[in-house]
C-alpha cells in the first residue's frame, strides 16, 4: 500500500515496534515524503488523530508499508466544479460602489 494525502491510516506494530499496544493511533496523512529510505519503509507527515476524528498533533513517522491499515481513503478530488459568478455592479449598492475622484496639487517640491 502507498498511502496519499487525506488517507487515514492505522499505524500499529506492524508498521514499527514503537507503535505497539497502547502507543498504536490513527494517523491522517498530510505529505508522503520522498526521502530514500530502506526498502519496504516510508516516512509520512500527518497528524494523529483522537477518538473522534479531531488532528491533535503533526507528526513525522518512519514505518514499513506492509503493516499500514487504511481506514478511510482520501476523498477524490472535486472536478467539473464552476466557482460562482461575481455580484454584477447593477447589483451592488451605491454606497459599495467605489468613485474616483482625482486630486491634484499645484504645489512645487522644494
């Protein structure tokens, strides 16, 4: 398994020693780094996440691909999304609507 961004991941003694019993955590992926490391070994940057979903602290982790768990894939991106069209200026209220007025100066510089 090669984990993306989004992907929320078990991470337990499987993926390293350091993660066994009580130390495992749910871990959401944020950057899957691209340093050469040992074969079968990965280092991620995400944040663990508490029972209820919510981030509570970003962390770089070393583990082994094989023992990665995924909970949740990340969500696919959006595509075919139009972004809303601006107010038209008939729209807007004249005190929103911005005037320009000029100023000038008949003052030389000294």
């Amino acid at each position: 398994m090669v984990p993306k961004p989004g992907d929320v991941l078990h991470v337990g003694s499987d993926t390293s020693v350091q993660f066994g019993g009580d130390r495992a955590l749910i871990f959401r992926v944020i950057k899957v780094c691209d340093r050469p490391t040992y074969d079968g070994w990965i280092w991620l940057t995400g944040y663990s996440l508490d029972r209820t979903g919510k981030a509570v602290d970003r962390r770089e982790i070393f583990v082994q691909r094989a023992g990665l768990r995924m909970i949740t894939p990340a969500a696919p991106p959006a595509t075919g999304r139009i972004p809303p069209a601006p107010p038209s200026p008939a729209g807007l209220s004249s005190a929103s609507r911005k005037t320009r007025t000029t100023v000038s100066t008949s003052r030389r510089l000294q």
